[in-house]
C-alpha cells in the first residue's frame, strides 16, 4: 500500500524546523517526525533519506 506524507518546513535565519505528517481522513493526523535543524538543504535530504529508513522497504511503521 502506498502512503502520503507531508512534510513541512518552517525556515528562519539560524535553524530549518522539518516536520513530516501522515494525513488520516477520519482521524487526527500522525505526526512521523519533527526536527530542528540548521539552515542547509543537505538536511533536508538527510531528514528525508532517514524518513525512508524508518519506515522500511515494505512501507509499514509501528505507532
């Protein structure tokens, strides 16, 4: 099964705040994942990169 997550990025001067969430239609959203970090787009690959570490190959994360 396929999933969407949104992710979110909150940018100021001195730090990136990256969020990833899981929209749930008849539910409150998950949040996967929310970091801060400094303002540098490799971050953001790295978030992502460790996003699609977490949750596996088979697409599945335990709450």
């Amino acid at each position: 099964m396929n999933r969407i997550l949104k992710i979110a990025r909150d940018v100021h001067s001195t730090n990136y705040n990256l969020c990833a969430m899981e929209p749930v239609l008849d539910g409150e959203d998950r949040i996967i994942a929310n970091i801060k970090v400094t303002p540098d787009n490799k971050n953001v690959l790295q978030f992502i990169e460790s996003l699609k570490n977490k949750l596996g190959p088979n697409d599945s994360y335990s709450y």
